[in-house]
C-alpha cells in the first residue's frame, strides 16, 4: 500500500525535527565537512552526533565521504540548502509579524484605558 504524499511529507519534516540535524544541515550548506570539524561547531557527544548523522544519512540528504580514516558529510543535494533558506524567509517574516504586534501592545499601554462609557479614565 502506497503511503499518502501528506504522510510521506509529515515525516520528512519529522526527520528534520531535530535541533542538531538541522544544525549540521546548515554548516554544509557551506561544503562536505569532516566529522571532527561538525563536532567543534556543535556542542555534542561524539557518539549523539554520529547517531543524528545516520538519521541523515538514511534518510538520502547527505551522504558520507571516507578519505583514509576521514569521514566527511555533505549535503546530497542543492534542495536542502534552498529549503533551509525558505525556513529562514518564514521565520523572518513571522518574527517581524510578531514584532509588530509587540509594538501595538506596547502602545495600547501607553494610551489611556476606556471607561465603559466611552470616556479616557485619567488618574
């Protein structure tokens, strides 16, 4: 039985759900890295990291080089890197939303209240 493309999606956004894949996600954006390079930019245990790797790399979005006794990762393709920049793009947007919405809160305090006969309430 074929899998619902809503289905599929949700766990692909599932899989991405986690803080540190999308971190490394983002250093590769840059280019393949080796393992011990993601380790000095992401504050985690070797071993949560190499765990988090191979969620990536089962799921097909980055892929592993081995030179020698190196191993590096990069990202499997351009896709990703343009789905990061729209996450970017969202969150920009709804931050500033979110902002705007603050600065209205903000002035509705310094305005006086309503009394429920319509007049400003003055101290």
């Amino acid at each position: 039985m074929q899998v619902p493309l809503y289905q599929a999606k949700a766990e692909f956004f599932r899989m991405l759900g986690h803080p540190v894949r999308i971190r490394v996600l983002e250093l590769l954006q840059g280019g393949p890295l080796a393992v011990r390079d993601l380790l000095n930019e992401i504050d985690i245990e070797p071993s949560s990291l190499s765990q988090q790797l191979a969620v990536l790399r089962r799921s097909g979005i980055v892929i592993s080089i081995r030179e020698g006794s190196t191993v590096s990762y990069a990202l499997a393709g351009g896709d990703v890197a343009d789905l990061l920049r729209a996450a970017r793009r969202i969150l920009t947007e709804l931050l500033v939303g979110q902002r705007e919405l603050l600065v209205e809160l903000q002035q509705a305090e310094t305005q006086p209240a309503l009394t429920p006969g319509g007049a400003g309430r003055r101290p």
